[in-house]
C-alpha cells in the first residue's frame, strides 16, 4: 500500500479513495508537497515524491502513481495543464439517471484524470419546491441528493456545476398543465411572459441551492421554434434574435440578483443570425456593438463533428467577436451508438482541443449526452473520457 506523507487529513483520504480504487500497489513512502500547477512524481525504490499545485493536481498525481509504481520501479515524470478548467458535462436527463452513489464512482474517475468540474446536464431532474410537476415521474433528484454530490466532490478537487434549460428543450416540463402559462410550443418558453421570470426565478434558485459554486449553464440552445407557437398568437410575429435577447436579459437579471456565473450554449446567435438560418454558419459576424449590448454570460462553442484545426480557429475567431469568455465544448460520442463512436471521438476531440489551445481559449469540456435513451453503459465512460487527458497535459 502506498504511504503519502505531508497530506492533510483531508486530502489523504481522498487520495486513499483513488489509490484504492486502482486496486493494490506496492509497499512504499511517497512525500507530498504542495507546489506550481502541475505535477512531478518521482519514485527510487521504496520512496518517492508528488508535488502538485491543486486539489485536482493531486487527485491525478495520485491516480497516476498509483498505476505507475506496478509497472515501473524507477521513474520521474512531470506535466504541466493546458486549460483552467477541464470540465466533464454528463447527461443525465435522458431516462438514465445515475443514482447519487453512481455519481460519487463517476467523480472519483474524472478526478483520478485531472478534471476540474463536473456539470450536471439536469433539464428538469432536479427538485423546484414551487413547481411539483417539475420533473415529476421522472427519476429527479432531490435537494439533498445533489448537495451530497456537490460536497463529495469537492473532496476531490471537483467543482459540480449544475446545468439546466432556459428557454428550449423543455419538453418534459411543458407537457404538464400546470406549465401551461409559459409554453410557448411544447418544447420552448414563452418568452416575455411575466408567468415565464416567475419560472424561470424558481428554477434559478433550486437549481443553485444545492451546489457550493456560483457557476451555472443555463442552456439556451436549439430553441429552432421560438416565437413560433403561443407567442405569435398572443403578440404576432417578432424576429427570434430579439426573442433570445430577450429572455437572456431577463435569464441574466435573476442570476446576478442570486449572485450567479452564467455561461450559455452559442449556436443560436449564429442560427437567427444566418440568412440560411445555419449553425455556426462560416460567413456570420457581429459587430463591437452587438457584443456590447449583450449581457455578460460565458458563451459556451459546441462542435462534436469536425475534424480539422482550421474549422475551430476560425469559429474562436467568430467567438470572441460575442464575448472575451469562450469556452468549447467536445463530445465524447454517447449518442448515437450503443457503444462510445470513439474513432469519431478521438478526432475530433484531438482537432477541436488543439486549435482551443492555439487560440487561448482557458475551459473546456467533454460532453457526454445520452440522446435516445442513454443506452451507452455510464461504467464505459470512465475509459473513453481518458483521451482528454493528453491533450491538457504536457510532459517533460
């Protein structure tokens, strides 16, 4: 059993978690201390070293040790991150919902990887005391069981975020009559409703309750029949990037009245934006005055499709023309199979993180969606979230 020196009782037993998680290792002594982000672990016989910069450094230097000293009795290895936050999105909306002790497994796995957030991908599975048909029959989670997870993350330098709907993809919630007053077709809000804020303030507040950030993804994409159903009959026809506009202000006004950090997906500017009504399309811009009269949210660039450097440098550029906080998202490719597609993963995760490198774009994220009924194995993503891991690190 490895030994680790100069921990905090604390940290120790979250480290302890991991290393046993791994299965059994070799007797010896191994010096923990705490230095610049990264990590060096070295290892002569019996003893050994781990600095580490943060709680998340550890947990992977940990993980990693623990794995090296079977195969190798001497060895010094260092890595340095790439990103600020390596994030992993899982999706547990989809009539697959992991119970609380599957999330605890889950968080000690992308721990032992170096992430440094989890975001729960919830829609409507989470507990919102004012409206009891929200998530009702569907697995939701309560209170306390998303609290339980938050604080068991933190254990492991794992920040869980949740991550919720705003304005589309809200089919489950809207099919109840009590949610009569904001739907606006069966999948979207109805925008400028004063019925809609008073929603969207109860889900805003359940949603943040329970977790120990002020991070928070509030959606917002695909909302491709905005204005389109009870809208128009109730106010006629109004082009739909002022109706995004508008629920984002008010979406923004009730999380900096709650103290929130938002972050939202990017598509539909470029959707309403484009004459082909086209995602990300190529030709689309916004000018210094646009960007300035959006509110300040973190705007979230998905792409799980390309294979090429030069498609995602020049979607950052398009990026940073909406907002000076960027941040892009890969998918791990949970979806369409009912194994991970991880040949189609590998590249363009490979193409997506390296450009998000070369243009200094400081989190990312590995999505895991489980569109159709999550019928990918939860225990598979483990393994497949692995080959994020060399791209955040260098080793020297």
């Amino acid at each position: 059993m490895i030994k680790l020196q100069g921990l905090t009782t604390e940290q120790r037993l979250a480290a302890e978690a991991l290393i046993s998680d791994n299965g059994d290792a070799q007797q010896l002594t191994v010096d923990c201390q705490q230095g610049a982000p990264g990590i060096c672990l070295t290892r002569t016989g019996n003893t050994g070293t781990i600095i580490f910069g943060t709680q998340s450094n550890l947990m992977h230097a940990v993980a990693l040790y623990s794995g090296l000293v079977k195969e190798e009795h001497d060895f010094e290895i260092k890595q340095a991150t790439h990103f600020d936050s390596l994030i992993a999105m899982l999706d547990v909306a989809r009539n697959g919902v992991p119970t609380v002790e599957m999330l605890k497994t889950y968080i000690r796995k992308i721990a032992s990887m170096g992430y440094t957030e989890l975001w729960l991908y919830l829609e409507d599975l989470f507990e919102v005391p004012e409206e009891p048909y929200f998530g009702q029959g569907r697995g939701r989670y309560s209170q306390a069981d998303l609290h339980t997870v938050a604080v068991y993350g933190e254990q492991f330098g794992v920040t869980v975020v949740p991550a919720i709907q705003t304005l589309a993809h809200m089919h489950n919630a809207l099919k109840w009559d009590a949610h009569h007053a904001v739907r606006d077709t069966n999948d979207t809000l109805l925008v400028d409703a004063p019925a809609t804020k008073t929603f969207i303030q109860h889900l805003l507040q359940a949603a943040t309750a329970p977790f120990l950030t002020n991070k928070i993804h509030i959606g917002m994409d695909e909302a491709y029949q905005l204005g389109r159903g009870g809208y128009l009959d109730q106010n006629g026809f109004t082009d739909q990037q002022t109706l995004i506009l508008n629920q984002l202000k008010m979406v923004v006004e009730v999380t900096e009245s709650l103290g929130l950090d938002p972050y939202m997906w990017s598509d539909l500017w470029f959707t309403f934006a484009s004459p082909k009504h086209e995602m990300y399309d190529p030709d689309v811009h916004f000018s210094p005055e646009f960007k300035a009269q959006l509110p300040k949210v973190g705007q979230v660039y998905w792409d799980y499709y390309h294979e090429d450097q030069a498609t995602y440098l020049d979607r950052f550029k398009q990026h940073f023309e909406l907002s000076d906080n960027v941040v892009f998202a890969g998918g791990i490719w949970t979806w369409s199979e009912l194994a991970p597609n991880q040949s189609k993963m590998l590249a363009t995760v490979e193409a997506g993180l390296s450009a998000a490198k070369k243009a200094n774009v400081r989190q990312v994220i590995a999505t895991m969606w489980f569109d159709d009924g999550a019928e990918v194995p939860l225990v598979q993503l483990g393994t497949v979230c692995k080959h994020l891991r060399p791209i955040n690190i260098t080793t020297m």
